[in-house]
C-alpha cells in the first residue's frame, strides 16, 4: 500500500512537473511575465517592509523645541538617530527601485524633486536616479522599431547611432539620419519590457503604499501613486508627445520675443517617437553656457517666463520640468527675433494637463497675495486651494521661502529659493511631515503637477506679471458673464468695470515694468564694475 501511494505521489507530481513545463513551453512569454512580475514584487515588498519595521523600531520621538527637559546634546542625538534611519530606509528603497527599474525608477524621480515635503536624507539618495537609467540593446531596439512601425532601422535610417543620446527611465533616444529625406533627426524608443510590467508595478506601488499608511496613519502620500496611475498611461504613448507638442508650439507662435523652441514632430507610434534634432546642453551645465556667452541669469529668466506663461495664462502646462528636458542651443543674438543668444529646447512632452480656469484664477490670486504679504488674503485663497486651515505651511510649500520672507512682504525682494530649512522646521515642528501629507492629500491632484514646476519660476517679478494676466482675465470674463440683462444701462456698468479692470491692470503691471527696468539698470551697473575691477586687476 505505501509503495502504491509513493507511486501515485510521483505520477501526480510528474503530471504537475510536464503539466508546468508545457505550459512554459507553449507560453513562455506569459509564464515569464508572471515570474518577473513576481519577483519584481517581492523585491518591493521586502524594502517596504524592512523600511516599516525600521522606522517602527528605531526612530525616536523628537521633544518640542521648547522642551527644556531635553539637553541639548540629547536632542542631537535624536536628530543623529532619527537622519541615520532616514538614510538607511532611503538606500534600501533605492536599491529596490535599480533593481526592478522602468515605473519604479520614475518614481524614485518623483521623490528626489520634493525637496521642500520630504526629509533632505530622502532626496539627496533619490538624486542619481535622475541619470541612472539603464540602456536597452540595440537588437531591443529594433525590434521595438519593426513592430511598431513596420520598418527595421536599416530600412529607415541611412546611419543610426547605436549609443543613445539619452536614456530615461520609460525610453532612450537616439541620433539618426532619415533615409528618404536625409533628415538629421532623434529617435526616442520605449524601453521593450515598460508596458509590460506598468500595470503590476502601478498596483504593487499603491500596494506598498496602502501597507505603510495602514503601519503609519500620518502617511498619506496615497496621492503619488494615484498621480502616477493617472499619467504613466499617457507618458507611454508618444503619440500624446507628438500632439502635445504641436500644441505647445501653437500656443507660443503668438510670443515671438520669448525664446522657446520645440523639435518638429515628424512621426509617432505608441513606442517610437522621430523628431527633429537639435542639438545643445542641459540649462545647467554652467560650463556649456560660459563657453558660449550665454548668461545663466538670462536663462533662468526665460525659463521662468515660459512655464508662467503656461501656468497662468494658457493653462496647458509641461508637467515634467527638470534639466534633462530643458536644453539651451546658443544663437546668433542679432539673428533672432526675441533679440537672447540662445534658445530653450524644450523635451519630453509626455505629461501635460490642462489647468481650469477656476484653478489658474484662484492660484493666480494666491501668489498675488503672497507677494504683498497679505495675510488674510494668504488664509483665504489657501483655504481655497488647499482645503486646510494651515495656511502658514501651504505657503512656505508654494514659495520655498521662510513664513518671516513672506509675511514682511519682502517675497518679492528675494530671487533665490531654498530661505528656509525643512530639517529645521522638523525640529520646531515633530509633527511637520504629517502636517505636509495632510496638505498634499487635500489639494486638488492638478496643483501636486504644478508644484514640480515651482523650483522653474524663481524670477518674482515675471512670475507677478502673469498672476496679474490671469486674474484680469478671469475678472473679465466674470464682468461679461454676469446678468443676462442687455438693457443700455446693464451695458453701460459692464463696460465701466471692464474699463476699471483694465486700468487696474495697467496701473499694477506698469509698476511692475517701472521696478524691472529698475533691477535691469542696477544689473547693467553691476556688470560694468565688474567689467572695470577686472580691467583696473589686470
């Protein structure tokens, strides 16, 4: 009897074993799928859970900063105890995130832009994925190209460079040359196994994230995984880059004095994307632009220009700003219309959204009144945007500016972010990150994409012209909407206000434009000492 048994074990576990192996057989790439979603998942929960446990374990209560029970060296300690867990669950999630790559990798990106929510020990570790990003093989590559397109790239290219020109976390992109026309163009290609995994790792991250805040009630940055949910399908489809793109090109043909440029689009699939190829540097190498001539002051400028441009005005904003994606191509000054010696390259039109009306008006009037340190206006219009009560801390989040900068109303005095500490706002405040996770969980979803852009828009004087634009817009519109009356009176008021609106404006914005020449005379004077001390040195 037990002979019988062991044989009917190892007929079933035979059975079982050909049964598994046909199915890898004939289905090698679903079984393969699952293997690696499987593996990749496992990779995410340990981090997750190593992370939980030590934070749990190991990261101590910070006293008040009023606490005077607390010496102070025993407060350093806790802040010595409570930076070395930051960095080591930091690392250990960076590690997971270069190891599964694609979706995971974008997210990693995602956290090393929030400097001003999230403790500096996170940010400063998330930095490398930035460039970090592993290339696809050319044979890859090719056959993305041939499946999508119906063409190898010998049939469709005369040269094509086999070393990338740059690789992201979701695609790389490559020089080539057109074989019909002899076009020098780049050639952007979706890493081959992205789409495949997408979904899993989407719903792995919501996962991971819903077992924190199950851990930590106080975590509630749900909203990056419902964020990336919402964008990560349009940021895989190049065709999105291509409309996107054509759009943006549209909307700035009416502003020939700011110096954008965006690549002509010249063909898009879902995966492959073959654009026009300019060529350039990234607006911060320092390096590049001394080369050339080019004033990073200038740039800086322009750049902040652009994204009020579409913040404020258009609404139809680039919600993925970081330097890779903004290049500089030196010009000849007096062969331009927008009289700078150089353009803005824009890239990577993957992520756009259109902003309301309503949300360009009532941010407009936030910044508005950020700028002349109104404080009631400041709770008011937070109030509105954010939901909460903690104005204070919603507009430090907005500026990157301390509450003292803001509420002396000497914002728009400053040019230069970063005049405050988060570290040592957790020190005052122990409760600080849950406080900012409560404010980032009940703003609307469009102004977490418009914060990525916040670090662009340093020059306050610009940023102000557009806020002005915006809501003497909105006011206007608001004027011809109101009554359905058409008798003459009605008409009469109308235009009486549309005409105070109007002056509003003019009187606002041309002291705006009385304080920018002022700063751009105390530039030129500046340049020329310099210009005389290193003359009268040398």
């Amino acid at each position: 009897m037990p002979q019988t048994r062991r044989w009917k074990r190892a007929a079933v576990a035979t059975s079982v074993s050909l049964g598994i192996g046909g199915y890898i057989v004939y289905n090698h790439d679903t079984a393969y799928l699952v293997a690696a979603s499987l593996y990749r998942s496992s990779v995410a929960a340990r981090a997750t859970c190593q992370v939980a446990w030590d934070y749990y374990r190991n990261f101590p209560e910070l006293p008040p900063e009023g606490d005077h029970s607390v010496s102070a060296d025993e407060r350093q300690r806790i802040l010595d105890a409570r930076s070395m867990v930051h960095l080591r669950s930091a690392e250990r999630v960076r590690q997971a995130l270069m190891k599964n790559g694609g979706v995971y990798i974008k997210l990693g990106q995602h956290v090393s832009a929030m400097q001003d929510v999230l403790p500096m020990e996170w940010c400063s570790t998330m930095q490398p994925l930035q460039d970090q990003n592993t290339a696809s093989p050319i044979e890859d590559v090719d056959r993305v190209i041939r499946d999508d397109v119906g063409k190898s790239i010998d049939e469709l290219f005369s040269s094509f460079d086999t070393e990338p020109i740059g690789v992201a976390s979701l695609a790389q992109v490559h020089r080539a040359v057109m074989k019909e026309t002899g076009e020098v163009v780049a050639v952007k290609v979706q890493h081959p196994k992205v789409r495949q995994y997408s979904d899993i790792d989407i719903a792995t991250v919501s996962v991971m994230f819903e077992f924190i805040h199950s851990v930590f009630p106080d975590f509630k940055f749900m909203w990056l995984s419902s964020e990336m949910r919402g964008s990560l399908p349009r940021e895989l489809d190049f065709r999105s880059d291509k409309s996107n793109a054509e759009q943006v090109l549209w909307n700035f043909s009416s502003h020939p004095d700011i110096p954008l440029a965006v690549p002509k689009m010249i063909r898009a699939s879902e995966r492959v994307l073959i654009m026009e190829y300019i060529d350039g540097k990234r607006c911060d190498d320092l390096q590049y632009l001394r080369q050339h001539g080019i004033s990073p002051d200038e740039v800086s400028r322009e750049i902040g220009r652009v994204f009020a441009e579409m913040t404020f005005v258009q609404g139809f904003l680039h919600c993925d700003p970081h330097p890779g994606n903004l290049f500089v191509r030196p010009r000849n000054r007096n062969e331009t219309t927008h009289g700078h010696n150089f353009d803005l390259v824009l890239l990577d039109h993957g992520l756009y959204r259109q902003l309301p009306a309503q949300f360009r008006y009532e941010y407009a009037e936030m910044w508005h009144a950020l700028m002349r340190g109104d404080k009631e206006q400041i709770k008011y219009w937070s109030k509105q945007l954010s939901g909460t009560d903690l104005y204070e801390l919603f507009s430090i989040i907005l500026t990157g500016q301390s509450w003292n900068t803001i509420e002396a109303k000497s914002l728009s005095k400053t040019t230069t972010q970063g005049h405050f500490s988060l570290d040592l706002m957790m020190q005052q405040r122990p409760n600080l990150i849950q406080q900012i996770s409560e404010v980032l969980s009940s703003v609307p979803p469009v102004l977490l994409l418009v914060l990525k852009t916040n670090d662009l828009l340093r020059m306050i004087d610009h940023k102000l012209h557009y806020c002005l634009v915006a809501i003497r817009d909105a006011r206007a519109a608001d004027i011809h909407h109101s009554g359905a009356r058409h008798g003459l009176v009605a008409t009469t008021s109308r235009v009486g206000r549309l005409i105070v609106n109007w002056l509003n404006f003019w009187l606002l914005d041309s002291a705006l434009s009385l304080y920018k020449m002022m700063l751009s005379v105390q530039d030129v004077l500046i340049r020329w000492r310099q210009v005389l001390w290193l003359s009268a040195a040398a």
